[in-house]
C-alpha cells in the first residue's frame, strides 16, 4: 500500500532525522505486518497509520535526538514486544548491531519475520526472560546500549537491562514525563546494579502534548553475580 508519509518526514526533521526511500518502504511494510499480525495475535493497540508513525516509529527514534548511536554500536531491546524501539532504531540506523529480546514466544516469531521481510541484517530475536539471559556469558555485559520501552518500573527494569550492558556503556529507559518520583524509587537499585544515572532528558513528542522522558544511565561498575535474581523476583520485589 501507499501511505503518505509527509507527517512522519516532518516530524523526524525536527529530531534532525531524515528517511530514505528504502527506509520509507520498510516502514511500509513494518505497518503493513503489524495490521496483519495484530489480528491474530496481541501486538499493539494503535493502529491508524498517523498514529502508529507518531506514538511507535516517531517515538522510537527520539532517542537518536539524544544519544549518539554510534556506527557498529551493539544494542539490546529488552521487552521489544513488536519491535520497539529496536526495529525503527535499526531501520533508522542499519549500522547498529541489534538483539531483540522478549518473553512471549509468539512476538518473537513476528520479529523474525519482520527482519526477513525488510532484508534486514545484523539483527536478531531471542526469546527468553532477560533475568535468564542475562546470566548466560554470551548475553551478559556484552552490549554498548541497552534500551526498554514500557516494560517495568525503573527499579526492577535496571535489574532486567544494566547487566546486559558493558562497562562504559548506557542503559535508556523509555519513560513517560513523570518520572521524578520512578527515579527516586529506583536509585538505590540502580546504584546496586552498577548503574549511575547520567542524565534525564525530558522532551515532546513532535507537535503533540505527549511529554516523554529518557532515562540515560552509565554502566559504572562490574555487577555481582547473583543478579538479576530469579525470574519474576525484579518485578516482584525491586531493589530498594
Ligand atoms: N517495548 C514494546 C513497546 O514499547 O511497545 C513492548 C512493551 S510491552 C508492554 C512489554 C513487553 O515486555 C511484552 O512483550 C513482554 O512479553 C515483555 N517482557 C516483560 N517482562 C519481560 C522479561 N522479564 N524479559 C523479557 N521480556 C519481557
């Protein structure tokens, strides 16, 4: 199908972003599946194309405004559901190393045909718990970023995603605007896992009300090796 992508160029100027042809044909086909595969299974509630550009690709991306996503750099999604924000950033960004990770089977087997679909390379779905994944050697303090959209609060969310992340490297949460009360929560956990909060860069989503939030956080330490704790434990009881 055409779909008119005028509003999406506009708004991805004002995160300096711009799309080519290519890129404008796999998202096409991105929201194409989504449609496709959201009737058989429970993959996004959005699904008008104007807003499935400005709450899912559009927001994605912002983090590109905010953070230099360095050739090459290796990411890891945690939690990517439909494949955000990993699918847009690699769309976006194709010389991004990236792992996309979720729990649900069924979400990861449309992730997969997602990347055959756009030709994409370099990328990969697992499925699994991160609180498993992240004690396998292959996985854990291999990655320069990690990044997680609504997920888990901050607290058990730094348990699921600082220990994929080596040192030196950042871990950024996709947050709403309000997150002061979150951050207070979450800083000792953060602090346990090795983590030091760099900054919180707050900002609107282009031409909307939505405020948004992104919580940069600095692999500053070696994590002990008894985290994260057992599956379920992060959501259950966080770190205090
Ligand atoms: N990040 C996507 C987005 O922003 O649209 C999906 C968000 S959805 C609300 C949360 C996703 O996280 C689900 O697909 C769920 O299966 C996954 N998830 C929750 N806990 C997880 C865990 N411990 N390890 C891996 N994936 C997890």
């Amino acid at each position: 199908m055409n779909y008119n992508f005028q509003q999406f160029e506009e708004k991805l100027s004002q995160l300096q972003l711009t799309l080519t042809d290519r890129m404008k044909e796999q998202f096409a086909v991105y929201y194409d599946m989504l449609c496709e595969w959201n009737k058989i299974m429970n993959l996004t509630t959005i699904i008008q194309f104007d807003e499935v550009v400005e709450k899912h690709f559009v927001d994605s991306l912002a983090l590109g405004a905010y953070l230099e996503l360095k050739d090459h750099c290796t990411m890891i999604d945690i939690g990517t559901g439909a494949g955000f924000p990993g699918i847009p950033l690699k769309i976006v960004y194709p010389e991004l190393n990236v792992l996309l990770v979720d729990s649900l089977n069924k979400r990861v087997r449309f992730l997969e045909e997602v990347i055959q679909k756009l030709y994409l390379t370099g990328i990969t779905s697992v499925h699994g718990r991160a609180e498993e994944l992240a004690h396998k050697n292959e996985y854990r303090e291999q990655y320069d970023l990690c990044v997680s959209r609504a997920v888990a609060h901050l607290a058990s969310l730094s348990e699921y995603c600082l220990p994929f992340v080596k040192m030196g490297g950042t871990f950024t949460a996709y947050k709403s605007a309000d997150i002061s009360e979150e951050i207070e929560q979450s800083k000792k956990a953060i602090q346990i896992l090795g983590g030091k909060i760099n900054r919180i860069e707050k900002f609107q989503l282009p031409e909307t009300e939505y405020g948004r939030s992104f919580v940069i956080i600095d692999k500053v330490r070696h994590i002990s090796k008894k985290y994260p704790r057992k599956s379920g434990t992060p959501g259950r009881c966080p770190l205090q």
